[in-house]
C-alpha cells in the first residue's frame, strides 16, 4: 500500500480503534464494528483524571456492548517540570497505541478525529509559526514503524458525528479537560468557534493547500538533492546557484536526514557561507563542515581508541570498534605482501608522519598529502597502520603508502578503508577469511 493512501477494510481484517470514549471514538467504534472486520478497542489511561478509572470500565463495557475485543494501557510516570502536559500524555497515549496495535497482529489503526479537529490544529501551528508541513495539519492516512494511522473522519463536520450517536442512542463519557482553559486547544476553541462559526471549512482546505504545497516542494528538494548530493558532500557552489527559496528548502531537506537543525541554521548558513572557505557550524548532535565548497555532516569524534595490534593479512571485512568504521582487505594490485600485514599497530595520526601516495610520487607530509586528496580536517584522525619496522603502511581515508607496497608478480592485498556510515549491512558483517 502507498504511504499515504487511504487502506480499505475487508472482511475479517483486523481493525483497531483508538477509543477514548468520547462522542467522536464511540462513533468511529460503532460504525467499525458494523463493517464487518475484527475490531479491536484500544484505550489508554493517561493516569492523569481522577475519573480515569471509571473511563476504562466505561470503555470495556461499551466495547463488549458493540462486539469489540478490548484492551487498556496505563501510562506511567508523569511530565517533568515545566514540559506540557499535553506533548506529555501525546507521545505517551501514541507509543501505547502503536504498542498494543501492534501486539495484537495488527496494522491499522483508526482515529476519529474529524473536520473541526483538523481546522484546530491548522491554526494552533499557524500561531506557532509552523511552515508548511505544520499547517498541513494530520494526514488522512500515515504509515509509521510499520502501522497505518488512518483518519477516516477528517472531512467529516463534528454536527454529522452527533446526528449518527444520536441516531443510535449511543452513550459517551464528556471529559471534563477539554473545557480546561490552560490547554490552547481549548482556548483558541472557546473563542474562534463562536465568533467565526463558518470558518471551519476554509480552515481545513487551506490546511489542503499547504498538504499539497508540501508535497511539491518535497518533491522538488528530492530533484535537487539528487544532483547536488555526492555520498556525503553537498555541493555549496551548486547550491548557491538556487534561487534563495529553492536552496533553503533543498538545503532544509538534506539537514533533516542529519539533525533536527532549527530553521535558523538554514538561514545562517546561507548567509556565513564563503565559497573556498573552511568553516563550521554547531548543530543538535553534530556539526556541519563546510569544506572546498562542500558541506558535512559529522558526529562528534570520540577520543581515538589507544594503539593496539590488528591482524589484516586475510581478505575480507575487518570491524575496528571505536575507529568508526572497517578495514576493507582485497587481493589485488597495487598492494602489500600479507606476512607484512599480520601484525600491524593501528593508531591515531602523531603530526609528523610522512606519506607517499604513487610509486611516481613525492614524499609528503601527512598534512599535505591529506590537503591534496582533499580529505577533510575532522576526518584525518586515523587510524594509521604501522609494520613491525615502524614503517607506515596504510592511513584511513587516503589509502596505502607507496613504499610499503609488493613487488610485482609477489602475492599482494590493497587495503582500503570504509567508514561506518558507508556500510548500511555493517550488522550482519563478521570478520570474514579468505
Ligand atoms: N485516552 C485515549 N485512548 C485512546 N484513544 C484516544 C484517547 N484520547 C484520544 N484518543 C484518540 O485520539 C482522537 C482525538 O483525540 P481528542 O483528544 O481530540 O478526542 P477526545 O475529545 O478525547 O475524544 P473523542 O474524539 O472520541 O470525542 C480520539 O478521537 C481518539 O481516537
């Protein structure tokens, strides 16, 4: 199924509803229980309400009433100090969910909010600021770890709910916290509704637009990304080419891969950035490196692992935990005699080490020889590899040194160094033999 269509429900499929007892859920719940699938009532006890417990034995009751199956969480503990309470018992009430949905064999889970729901959070994310993709407000359908959270009311107006639980004498618990004016939600529902009644349904296709807006400039961050990213560089110059709209958003899309950056990094690493220059920007997690007109994304180093020894004379994948990242060994050519790689010390870079690239090639300092391959500052940390002669062999991220390697015709492996994040399966990958 499409990430985001809208799934039909056949006969027999196992259907759970979020029920909180409210008007809108013991709707949802009744009508599910009338389409024929196995229907699966799933309430969370926020632990918040007094009456909360009541709630849970009203919920059953009326799960068994309807021909539902039944299940319950409790959440534990409580917001910390100063946190919202609402973000609090979301996050809490959504693991709950996905968690007892997808206990019980399911992948679809409906909620019910509807039409006035929707035109709420439209305007809650305009007050915060939000861009687009907040003032597209909730999808009608959203896979996520594996469970389709479906909507299938979101067009459906509040009036139409209450006629069908009307019509069929349905009972419902009114929560008394959704008259609680510390909630915004509650506010801004006291004030906008009364004075702007009409105003629903222009708020909910504006949120339409900005869904459809917000697929668009997703799209066209994908295109630009697809020319502008090489492996982990994106390319500053190319990008600087945009018009300032379009690199925003292209450059938008790249960080999100990396860190949850604020909007303001975007906008000043616009700005800072000077072509040729080295320069780095902090961000949540990490920092971003901009280098020969390249940007990075880079984790914060751990100190270098001490030298030890490491046996490298069999071809295959060797794992060197703390170095992030692996040790590639493959018979080929150019490369060193396996007896001179049985016994390596590997460590970080001293300062003074000096390298050789090519047979043809001058002798470098590591510094320069780095420099010319382009390779960035914050990745010349190592490892190096020393024979037992002291004599460098190979540097991670430029490859072997020239004197170290085979004569010709003498049986040779060329090693080659992979960082983790270029190896996706590194989980299945043992240290391998010939
Ligand atoms: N405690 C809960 N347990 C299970 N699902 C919940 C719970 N609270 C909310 N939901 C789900 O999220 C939807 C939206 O939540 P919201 O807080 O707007 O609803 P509500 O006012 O509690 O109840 P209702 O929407 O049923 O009238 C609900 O319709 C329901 O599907």
């Amino acid at each position: 199924m499409a990430a985001t269509a809208t799934p039909r429900i056949a006969e027999n499929d196992l259907v759970a509803v979020a029920f909180s007892g409210g008007l809108d859920s013991t709707a949802l719940l009744h009508t599910a229980t009338r389409s024929g699938a196995r229907v699966l009532a799933l309430h969370v006890h926020h632990s918040l309400q007094p009456q909360a417990d009541h709630w849970v034995a009203h919920c059953e009751q009326v799960a068994r009433d309807f021909g539902a199956a039944f299940a319950c969480m409790r959440l534990s503990g409580a917001p910390a100090v100063g946190d919202s309470i609402e973000a609090w018992a979301r996050d809490g009430r959504h693991r709950a969910l996905h968690d007892m949905t997808v206990e019980a064999g399911g992948d679809l889970l409906l909620l019910a909010h509807h039409r006035q729901d929707q035109a709420e959070t439209f305007l809650l994310q305009a007050m915060r600021g939000a861009g687009l993709a907040g003032l597209a407000g909730m999808p009608r359908a959203q896979w996520r770890d594996g469970l389709c959270w479906a909507r299938p009311w979101l067009d459906q107006p509040r009036a139409l709910i209450h006629a069908y639980a009307a019509h069929h004498g349905l009972r419902w618990i009114e929560d008394p916290s959704n008259d609680d004016g510390r909630f915004a939600r509650n506010r801004l529902r006291q004030a906008v509704w009364p004075a702007f009644p009409a105003a629903e349904a222009g708020l909910v296709q504006a949120a339409r637009w900005a869904q459809q807006a917000n697929a668009l400039v997703a799209e066209i961050a994908t295109e630009d990304l697809a020319r502008l990213v090489r492996a982990d560089r994106l390319d500053l110059a190319a990008l600087a080419q945009l018009s300032p709209a379009r690199a925003s958003n292209a450059l938008r899309a790249w960080l999100a891969t990396h860190t949850d950056a604020p909007a303001s990094l975007v906008e000043r690493l616009l700005a800072e950035w000077q072509p040729g220059a080295t320069q780095a920007w902090p961000a949540p997690g990490g920092a971003l490196h901009a280098y020969r007109d390249g940007l990075f994304w880079a984790t914060p180093t751990a100190q270098p692992p001490a030298p030890g020894t490491v046996d490298l004379s069999r071809p295959g994948l060797h794992p060197q935990p703390g170095w992030g990242g692996a040790w590639l060994v493959q018979a080929g050519e150019p490369g060193i005699a396996p007896l001179r790689l049985a016994r390596l010390t590997q460590r970080a870079r001293a300062g003074a080490e000096q390298f050789q690239r090519a047979p043809d090639s001058a002798l470098r300092s590591l510094k320069k020889a780095c420099q010319e391959a382009g390779l960035p500052p914050w990745r010349r940390g190592g490892p190096l590899l020393f024979d037992t002669a002291e004599q460098l062999i190979a540097v991670s991220g430029l490859g072997m040194d020239a004197r170290a390697f085979a004569e010709k015709d003498e049986p040779a492996l060329s090693l080659r160094w992979l960082d983790d994040s270029a190896l996706p399966q590194r989980e299945g990958v043992r240290e391998s033999a010939a």
